[in-house]
C-alpha cells in the first residue's frame, strides 16, 4: 500500500460522482507506487485530473481548472 493520500479534494471534484473519486484514488494510488512525484495527471474516461503535493496534509486533487 502507498505511503501517499489524498487528503485535500477541491470543491470542484466533491461535486462529481463518488465512482469518479474512487477512481481518481485508485489510479493516483496506483501511479504513486509506481512513480515518486509531486504532481500526478490522472486521466479517466477521457478527462484530466491533477493530484499534487500540498506540503501539509498528503496530496490535493483537482480539476485542471483548479491548478
């Protein structure tokens, strides 16, 4: 399991479907074990989702917009 987490989602991601959440967590969990980095672009169903370190509590994810 990945020391990793996201502990920030910004208003714009807590609007969407909690299927879409979990699988922006699944994939960033995924990509985070494989690769260490600050900023993860995560692609789902055709569209784009940022996670990146925010230097205090895990990792933020956000919608592109949002960065």
């Amino acid at each position: 399991m990945s020391a990793k987490f996201i502990g920030v989602w910004t208003p714009g991601l807590m609007q969407l479907p909690s299927e879409t959440r979990e699988q922006i967590e699944q994939a960033f969990n995924a990509m985070s074990e494989e690769k260490d980095d600050w900023f993860y672009k995560i692609s789902i169903s055709g569209k784009d989702y940022f996670v990146a370190d925010n230097g205090e509590f895990g990792y933020t994810a956000m919608l592109p917009e949002g960065y």
